[in-house]
C-alpha cells in the first residue's frame, strides 16, 4: 500500500530561498512545455511529454544557463505532470464529463512545489539530505517504513513541507479496529455527522469563525494594491513590503483554516472507521448543492468530499467495509419504523411526525437510522410502493435496488492509529 508522510520543515533562510528557486524552476518549465504543446496540437502535430522533454534537454543549458543552479528533478518532472494531466483530460472528455485542458501557472497565484526522484535523498531520525543544499531539520520523524518512492516540497503560506510517498507492506499498513458496529452516517451542515446511534458531531466551522478576520486582512491587502496602481501605466511595480506583510497575514489566515478543517476530519474519520466494522453514508452530489448560493459557503466549510475520501482509504486500513447508499435513497422522508415515506418533507423541517406509527422523527437522526437499515436488512432502496391516495405519504413494501460498495477487504491491524495527524495524499501537480 502506497502512504505519504507530509512533514514540516526548518530551512534555513539560504535552504528556503533554494526552495523559492527551485518551485520557480518547476513552474517556469510547465508553462514551456504547455505552451510548445498548445503550438504543436494547432500545427496539426502530435505532442508528447517525452519529447517535448528531449527537445527541451537539448537546448536548456544554452538558453537557460541558470538551471545549471538547480537540480534536474526539478525541470524534468514537469513534463511527466504535463503529461498526465492531459491524459486526464482526454479521459474526461471521452467519459462526457466536465473537463478542464492544463492551464499557465502564474507566480502567487498557483502552488509552489517541485518533485525530488527517490534516489537523491535520504532520510536520517528528523534530517533529510537533498540534492544541492544538503541536510535539512524535519519536525518529527517519518513515520511508516517501506520502500521509499519519492517525495515531493511544496510551500503553504510561509511554511514548507516534504510530503514522502513510501510503498508500505500490507501487515504494516493496517490498524487495529477497537468495535465491531455497524453505523449510519449522515452528514449536514448543522451536525456534520449525525450517527444512528443518536450523537450529533458538530464543527466549529472554521471559516465561518474566521470570517471577519479574513475580510479584514483581505481589505488591507486590497488598498495596498489599489495604491500601486496610481503608479505611471506601463511601469513595472515592485511590492511594497507592506504589502508582501498583509499578504503573508492572510496566507498564514487561510492556512490555519485549512489545518483546523484538516484536523476535524482527519480525527472524525478515525473514529468511524476505529469503531465501526461497517459504515454507510450517502452518496452526496456535492457539486449540485454548491448550487445553492445560501448554503454554499458553509458546505465547503464542512468538505463532504475530503470526508468520503479519507473514509474510503481509512476503511482500507482498518478493515471497514463502507457503504454508499443510491445518491436518491429517500432516507430522510422514510419513516425508520414502519418504512411510510414522507414525499412533502422539506429542507426546512427538522422534524416530523408519522401518521401510520404516530412517532416523531429528527430529520437527521432518521436518516441516519434508515441508511444503518440498508447494512442490516436485505430490503435496500425504493423501488416500488404502494401510493396512499392523493396524499403524499407512501407505504415501501418492495425494494429492489442496491447500494454501492466502496471499498471491503483489509487485513487485521496492529499499529497506534494516530490518523488525525496523518495526510493520505497522491502527488499530482
């Protein structure tokens, strides 16, 4: 099993600078490579990334003397990110799914990050040799044993990391599960999770908390910008450090958003998995409710999708089976007792109350015991029922459909479990 290890680093001001160069290298090398492979498909030719890099091999110590400086890893890599990226998006097209062609990276405006090949570091306790700048500190030590693949820096706010990508034995990659239950899960904005056992798990939202906080520092970046521009047209315009100061203020902002939502789920996703042998959710069409102006800011504070992400390959680990209900599985309108079903149940309504077993249902708690049902009954999704006159309450006597499964086997486990503090993460800049 292949994990990544993202670990902070303590570069000195030389070794960090080295960085900065080296992320700029990379960046300045994707957009050649992009920009020769838009000319080469209008020409009526075939580009490839193997030989865009020949051609680029050829000439780049000529023209570009200052690579000389840096390591190869960083301007051959690119061509193999280019590559895939435009693979990924023919696979798209032909799939009839919304795609995006690979587009021009701008300074401060994409990821600062470059690829190091396996065989040009090595890691010692909390030191890592790279090529070039030799031994730099690491906060803590990595953490799996294995194969190491290779590794990738990358730059958040003023902050860099190494994320170490390791091909680690099976036995290894397993933890130990503490429960055997099984569980619904089902999410929302209020209570990002509400189980079928009845505990609602809340967030602090951290955007929302941080809100105001960002409107501010994101002003005082504004205003700053909005001077420069006073400047004489045509003339190029230096950043003041002031502005270089409110801009690395709002960064630091926003990464600390990222990190606190980060660890929310992280530790919320361990859990499930930890304690349950089996977890059913359902399969949210995220993008569908970012639609909803009024509601989209606080569901990408929750990240509905990180979460099924990490449930998916935690289940691995832990020997989870998880479970995906049909993305129109009526769990909150079907009564949990005797399986009537509510068709005029609206978002607003947070409870309910059934006609044909007089008992009153949270919206949420409901689901939540509807999706367990599909783990414990042979009867899945609506398929057929019987109408109930004009009124909007159905009885389901037959179900036929099926849920989906994600993911289902692993091994048993053996190791702490501290996934809260781990990142699952798949290099493809």
């Amino acid at each position: 099993m292949q994990l990544t290890h993202k670990i902070a680093l303590k570069p000195t001001k030389e070794q960090a600078d080295y960085f900065q160069k080296a992320a700029g290298t990379s960046r300045f090398v994707w957009n050649w490579a992009l920009a020769k492979w838009k000319e080469q498909y209008a020409a009526g030719q075939k580009p490839s990334a193997m030989a865009l890099k020949k051609s680029f091999n050829a000439i780049k110590y000529k023209e570009f003397p200052w690579l000389m400086e840096m390591h190869r890893d960083s301007h051959a890599q690119p061509f193999a990110y280019l590559g895939k990226a435009w693979r990924r998006f023919f696979e798209e097209i032909k799939a009839r799914k919304p795609a995006n062609e690979p587009r021009f990276k701008k300074k401060n405006r994409s990821r600062d990050s470059f690829y190091v090949a396996n065989d040009k570091f090595s890691v010692n306790e909390k030191m890592i040799k790279l090529p070039k700048i030799g031994h730099v500190t690491m906060t803590e030590t990595l953490r799996f044993h294995g194969k190491i693949l290779g590794a990738t820096v990358s730059r958040t706010a003023d902050k860099w990391f190494i994320a170490i990508q390791v091909d680690v034995p099976q036995h290894q990659a397993n933890l130990k599960r503490m429960g055997y239950e099984i569980v619904g899960v089902d999410f929302g904005i209020k209570s990002v999770a509400t189980l079928s056992t009845g505990e609602c798990i809340t967030t602090h939202a951290p955007l929302k908390s941080a809100l105001r906080r960002l409107k501010i520092r994101g002003r005082a970046v504004s205003r700053k910008i909005e001077a420069s521009k006073k400047r004489p047209k045509g003339t190029f315009i230096t950043p003041s450090n002031n502005r270089k100061k409110s801009s690395l203020k709002l960064a630091r902002l926003h990464a600390h958003i990222a990190h606190l939502r980060a660890d929310f789920t992280h530790k919320l996703t361990t859990r499930l998995c930890r304690e349950n042998q089996v977890i059913v959710i359902e399969d949210l069409h995220v993008a569908g409710m970012l639609k909803n102006v009024k509601l989209a800011r606080a569901i990408n504070d929750v990240g509905f999708g990180t979460i099924r992400r990490q449930l998916e390959y935690k289940a691995l680990r832990y020997n989870t089976q998880l479970m995906v209900a049909d993305r129109w599985y009526p769990s909150s309108k079907l009564c949990s007792v005797c399986h009537w079903k509510n068709g005029t149940l609206t978002l607003n309504e947070r409870s309910w109350h059934c006609p044909h077993c007089n008992t009153l249902h949270d919206r949420d708690v409901n689901a939540a015991h509807n999706l367990k049902r599909l783990a414990t009954e042979t009867a899945l999704l609506v398929a057929s029922y019987v109408g109930n006159g004009n009124t909007a309450l159905e009885r389901v006597f037959n179900v036929v459909e099926k849920v989906t499964p994600v993911r289902y086997e692993c091994g048993h486990k053996d190791a702490s479990g501290q996934e809260e503090n781990r990142e699952h993460f798949c290099s493809h800049f």
